[in-house]
C-alpha cells in the first residue's frame, strides 16, 4: 500500500522544510523508489554518525496513487497539468482533480505548519525517453541557484511556458514563499534514475542548509557529474509541440533528449501529415508512450 505521505525526516531543529513530490506521473517510479530510499538512509546516518545535524525536515510526497498502481502515467488526465483556481474550485469526477485535491491539502497544510517561509517543493519525474537528464527551475534566482549546483542541464523558461503543473503553481503563490523546481533524473526504467534522484535531493538538502556540506553521503554525485558531461550546461525553451487528443500524434522513432534537429526536420506524424521544425536547436521529452498533451519541446543551447 503506497501511502500519501511516504516518509518525512526532522530531527526538531530549525531550518527549512523541503517537500519532494515523486509519482505525480504514475509510470515514474524511480522517484518513489529513490525517496524511500534517501530516507531510510537518513535514518541510519545517524547510527553511523552520531553527530549528523539535520536543520528543518524533509518530507516527500506521492502524486497520483492510482496511475502509480496502475504504473501508467494517469488515469484520465494528466494530474500535472490541471493546477489552477478553476479545477481547485470545481474539480471534475477524473480520478486525477480528486488526487490533486488531496496532494494540495497535504502540501496546503505542511505550508500553513512552516509559517509560509523558506519552504522548497522539489518534482522529482523521468522520461519516456532516453539520454537526458535536466533541471527545470522557475526564474527566481533561488530557484536558479539550486539547479545550477545539480551538474545537469538546465532548461530555462519551460515551467512558464506549461499551464497546470504544481511547480508552477506553487510558485506563484502569492501568501507563501516557496523556492519550487523540477529534476527530470532519466528514463523511467533505467536503475541508474533511482541514484541519480537521490543525487539530486541530497544536493538540494545541502544547498538549502539542511545539513552540512561533508555530513552526507556523496557517492551518488559523481553519477550526475559523469552523465552530464557531454550535455548543455544551460539551454532555453523555443517551442513546445501540444497534441490534441484526437490528432493520432506519433514521434518518428529514435530522438533521445538533447538530439539536435534542424529548421524543416520531419519530427512526427499525426492526421494532418508530417509535423517539421519551425527551429534549429536540441530536441527535449519527445513523446514515446501512449499518453501525454506534450509531443516534443525544442530548446536553444544557450552555454
Ligand atoms: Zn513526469
């Protein structure tokens, strides 16, 4: 049985609160995998290191309980595009508005039990594709400054540019300070996204003063450092590619992430012909699974 709260970890200090959300995509697991894992180390830590200071608490989150079941990415609509006041104030009878609205209380809540101050809420999600690992983080310059110390690429302006998802939502919201981004930490099945996830919550809990910079494990780094030596160090959004659902969308085979592509490259099929790029530039998340309203993004390699 998966539970909403999977685990928190506080020693009663003082300090920030840093919620980690895994699984708001059901068929991402490596997320739920690598959190049950991070905590049940944090708990050791301190049998191996009685001195282990941990300032504030970690909490993390499962997003759509029954897709996860399921292991698919949603039951009837995507749980991380549907966060706005409309859908807060007339959910519909999905399975996903009655997850989000249990996701939002549990979040709601821990904001209102932290004052609304130094809070981060971290996303933790893989691809259907392979070759890429990446950083979305909002403009705020905090935001910023976390991702960068991840070693993985980051990806500029894409939160702005998608309507519903938590992140974005939480980020904007006005009567609470709250530092969000997302880690996309590599293919859903690779075991390596499971390491490379607690990777990069451990980076987070370190750079956010949580614990200090040599009182936790750093083995996992160098997975990140290795697998994003050849990638972009920062990169921006041009282009998004929405599919309708009947428009019987299909990516041409064979794209990971960070592929270049250039201007007039056939990208995809769906009923209307070919779909080619308007753009030179890498392509980011090309759609291989049955479900999904995004089929492709295009990014500009800015350093
Ligand atoms: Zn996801």
């Amino acid at each position: 049985m998966l539970k909403r709260i999977l685990g928190s970890y506080s020693q009663g200090r003082p300090g920030p609160l840093l919620i980690c959300t895994v699984g708001l995509h059901g068929n991402e697991w490596a997320g739920v995998e690598a959190l049950q894992l991070l905590l049940a180390m944090l708990e050791d830590e301190l049998v191996a290191n009685p001195s282990f200071e941990f300032f504030g608490k970690l909490v993390a989150i499962a997003g759509n309980i029954p897709a996860l079941k399921i292991k698919q990415r949603y039951v009837n609509c995507d749980l991380n595009r549907i966060w706005n006041q409309r859908n807060f104030e007339n959910p519909g009878n999905e399975v996903e508005f009655g997850e989000m609205v249990k996701v939002k209380q549990v979040i709601d809540d821990l904001i209102l039990e932290w004052g609304g101050e130094n809070i981060y809420l971290f996303d933790l999600h893989t691809t259907t594709a392979e070759g890429g690992i990446f950083l979305l983080p909002t403009l705020e310059e905090q935001s910023i400054s976390i991702a960068k110390t991840m070693h993985a690429p980051i990806i500029i302006g894409l939160v702005e540019k998608l309507n519903g998802t938590m992140v974005k939502y939480y980020a904007e919201k006005q009567d609470a300070d709250i530092t969000a981004l997302v880690f996309e930490a590599g293919q859903h099945d690779d075991p390596l996204s499971v390491n490379r996830t607690i990777a990069a919550v451990i980076n987070c809990i370190r750079t956010i003063g949580s614990v200090a910079p040599d009182d936790i494990d750093n083995r996992f780094e160098q997975l990140l450092i290795d697998y994003a030596r050849d990638l972009p160090v920062m990169a921006r959004f041009l282009h998004g590619h929405h599919i309708a659902p009947d428009d019987g969308f299909v990516m041409k085979p064979g794209y990971k992430n960070f592929d270049p592509i250039s201007r007039g490259e056939v990208l995809a099929q769906d009923r209307y012909g070919s779909i080619k790029s308007d753009f030179s530039g890498m392509i980011l998340m090309p759609l291989y699974q049955n479900k999904g309203d995004d089929g492709f993004f295009i990014i500009e390699k800015i350093q």
